[in-house]
C-alpha cells in the first residue's frame, strides 16, 4: 500500500469564525435550502396529503418509491459532468446551468401536483411527483459538485454547515409549514407555495459566480491514454465517438480515483462506508426507542426534534469553524471516536428510564457529534474529488457513505427486540470501531489535510 503521488500542500492560514463571511459559504445557506425543500415534498408531506384525501394506503406505498431518485442518481452524475445545457451552460456555466434547470423542473412538478388533484387524477399526480424526485437528485449532484469546486478544502466544513442549516430550515418549511398552510387553505395552495419557495434557489444560483477549475495534466494524459486504447478497436466514425465519450463519462471518474490513490483507495472507501454506521443504526431506532420506555410524544417533540435540530445546526457550525482552525485530520478522528460513545449514552438513558435531564443530556451529546461529522466529513468527501469529474466522484462517494449502513439498518429492529435497549446500543458502538482503526490508517496512507485536490488546490 502507498501513498498518492500528489504533493502535500501548505497549510491554510487559520480564519475562524471569519469563515462564514465568506460570499459563497453565506450563499450554500440558500442553496442549502433550495435542495432540502422537496425532500419532504414527494415523501412525508406527500403522503400526508394522499392520506388526508382518502387515497388507499397501497397507493401510498407504491409512490414512496419515487424518492428512490436520490439513491440512484450516481447513474446520471456523470452527464452532468459532460453534458452542456442548451443555451444555460453558456450563459451561466457547467454547474450554474445545471442547477437552474434542476430547480425550474423542481418548481414546475411542484406547481403540477398542486393544480392536480389526486382523487381524480392520481396517474398524473404520481408524474408530477417523479418530475420533482429527479430534479431534486439532479439539483443534488449540481450543488454537491459546485460545493466542491467553489472553495479551498479548509472552508468545505464551513460550505457543509452552511448547507446542512439550509437543508434543515427548508424540511421544516415543507413539513410543519406546508401542514399549517393546508390546515388554513388547502392542499393546492400549500404547494403552489412551496413552489414558489423554489425561486429562493434560482436567485441565487443567479447571483453566484460560477467555480473556476481546470483539469490537470495527468487527468488529460489518462484519458488520451484511455483515447488511444480505443482507437485500437475495430469500430470508427460515430461508434468509436460515442465509446470515447461513454467511457470517458462513467469510467475515467472511477479509474482516476483509483489511480491516484492506489491501494489506499480500499482504505478510503471502505471508512467512507463504515463512518456514519452508528449514527444511521441510531437515527432508524431513535423514535421507537423513546417511545418504548415511556417519553411521550410532546416530549419527544420538544426535546428530541426541536431542540435536536438546534444542537444539530451548533455542532454543524462549530464543525465548520473547528475545520477552518486546525484541519481535517484532527477533526475527523475526534467524531470517529465521539459517534460510538454517544450510543453508549443512549444505553446510559435505556437503564435510567424516561427522565426528561438524561434524554437533553442524550440529544445534546448525539446531536451536536452528529452536526460535527456532517461537516467534517462533507469536508472530507469533496477533497477526495478530481475537479473533471466532481459530480460524479462525489454522488458515488455519498451512496457508499449511505447505503451500507441503511442496507443494514433493516436489521437493527430484530436485533433491540432480540437484546433489548440496552445491550443494542452497546452492541451499535462496537460498529463505529473500524471507523476509528481506519481513521488512524488515513493518516498514514492518504492523510486527509495533505493530499491536494486536482484542479482545484
């Protein structure tokens, strides 16, 4: 195993809190919330709305599934790499133009579902619903991409925090306010609403500047290596063209990440996937769990989701500051060990039982880690990226973050009724330990905070 052969760079000069005063991290506030307002919109509050017009429950089920969108969007990430948008890209750039056509198509589905109604037409409401599922995924990987190529490394927590504050604000806009603005008006006027809520999004990509990046000699030399290949094969004219394109498209993004860190690639993407497994364990079982041994649902509310978002928000901003004064590396090895020993937390609360003190004590511990390794790790994930393939790097970085731990979340239900509380959260703790040992094997191998990002540090 080796190192990459990048050259390590110099450090940035520690900014503090001076860091969210930068233009385009105050901007991923807006952008944040432009990309967290449709979550909701095709899932929770959609479903909300179906239920509260009479739609069968089997229905609702089978349209949950458009926001699979999000889980498979690595499929088309890397068009948007390559693909220019008709008139926009010239106009408003690469990632600009991306982003505005995303968000248009978000707002115009928005607007459909909200002039359908679903009692008569719920086929066309259904469409509606994919349209703005597929723009959200797309607006993902343009802002992912963008995020990535706008600052140096030493703000992308700063970016993340920025973002995830955004991100936060909009869900509770789709959730709690499209419910209010339906219980006053009705159901068409809550979405005609979060449709225009949409233009929060196209005015500022409007009013950013577009990342200015480059490509580097060695990724140019690997694809006139990979150009060449082709040439010895026996197609030619629009064939030989189209395999050139294709394979420059979906393969080069994974053979330059390979290439340029070797084996130590394994040790990259197999602590990208095991990173966030006890916090994902946790968020699946967290409702249940309160609700098992006696909190209510008001103080579930109130202490679990109001102010569990608001540690989450603090720890986010105190990633993004701590990020900018010392680097990714000390950061990234603080939540690796702080995420495990908040489950241990939660096996302290199972054994005290409902005390309101011991569940704040929990929400603060779990929460503010949480907001941490969010920022750190979107830090860490858009400096593994090759600025000629942002979109399509980081879409596949974020789905191996995400789907272990979801694939084996399923499990976690059989394995707390099996054990109990107690034993189930010392039990997740131990699944946060080989994030710790490859960590530690990061920093030899490919450390985080001096390894240079092509084109872009």
């Amino acid at each position: 195993m080796h190192s990459p052969a990048s050259p390590p760079t110099t450090p940035p000069k520690p900014e503090g809190i001076k860091v969210y005063l930068q233009p385009r991290v105050i901007g991923m506030l807006f952008l944040g919330f432009s990309a967290g307002l449709p979550l909701l919109l095709v899932g929770g509050t959609f479903s909300a709305w179906l239920r509260d017009l009479g739609v069968e429950l089997a229905a609702i089920g089978f349209l949950s599934w458009v926001g699979m969108a999000h889980s498979i969007k690595v499929l088309w990430a890397p068009l948007i790499d390559r693909l220019p948008v008709p008139l926009l890209t010239r106009l408003l750039g690469r990632r600009r133009s991306w982003m505005l056509l995303a968000q248009v198509l978000i707002a115009g589905g928005l607007f459909g579902m909200a002039v359908t109604d679903p009692r008569e037409h719920l086929e066309l409401v259904a469409i509606w619903a994919v349209l703005v599922a597929f723009g959200s995924a797309t607006q993902d990987v343009a802002i992912d991409a963008y995020r990535v190529e706008a600052e140096a490394k030493h703000r992308q927590a700063a970016m993340a925090a920025t973002y995830v504050t955004g991100y936060r604000v909009a869900i509770l806009a789709a959730g709690a306010g499209a419910l209010h603005i339906a219980a006053l008006g009705n159901w068409s006027l809550a979405y005609t609403g979060m449709a225009l809520c949409m233009l929060i999004g196209m005015l500022t990509t409007l009013c950013i500047a577009e990342p200015k990046v480059h490509i580097t000699p060695d990724t140019l030399a690997q694809e006139a290596h990979l150009a060449h290949f082709l040439n010895q094969s026996p197609h030619r004219g629009w064939r030989l063209s189209l395999s050139t394109w294709f394979f420059s498209a979906f393969v080069s993004p994974f053979t330059e990440f390979f290439s340029r860190y070797g084996k130590a690639a394994l040790v990259i993407l197999l602590f990208v996937a095991t990173f966030r497994i006890s916090d994902i364990f946790m968020g699946t079982m967290a409702n249940p769990f309160y609700l098992d041994i006696g909190f209510s649902k008001e103080q579930i509310a109130n202490i679990a989701a109001a102010f569990g978002l608001a540690m989450t928000l603090t720890g986010a901003a105190l990633g993004g500051l701590l990020v900018a004064r010392f680097g990714v590396a000390p950061i990234l090895i603080m939540t690796a060990f702080m995420a495990p020993a908040t489950n241990l937390i939660f096996a302290w609360l199972a054994h005290i039982g409902p005390q309101p003190d011991g569940l704040m004590v929990a929400i603060i511990a779990d929460n503010i880690t949480g907001g941490l390794a969010i920022s750190v790790f979107i830090a860490y994930l858009s400096s593994l990226t090759n600025t000629a393939y942002t979109a399509t790097q980081y879409a596949l970085f974020s789905s191996v973050m995400t789907l272990p731990g979801q694939f084996a979340a399923g499990f976690t239900g059989v394995l707390a009724q099996s054990v109990g509380w107690i034993e189930f959260f010392m039990l997740t703790a131990l699944t946060g330990l080989p994030a710790i040992v490859l960590a530690f094997m990061l920093l030899k191998f490919a450390h985080p905070d001096r390894m240079k990002r092509p084109g872009i540090d």
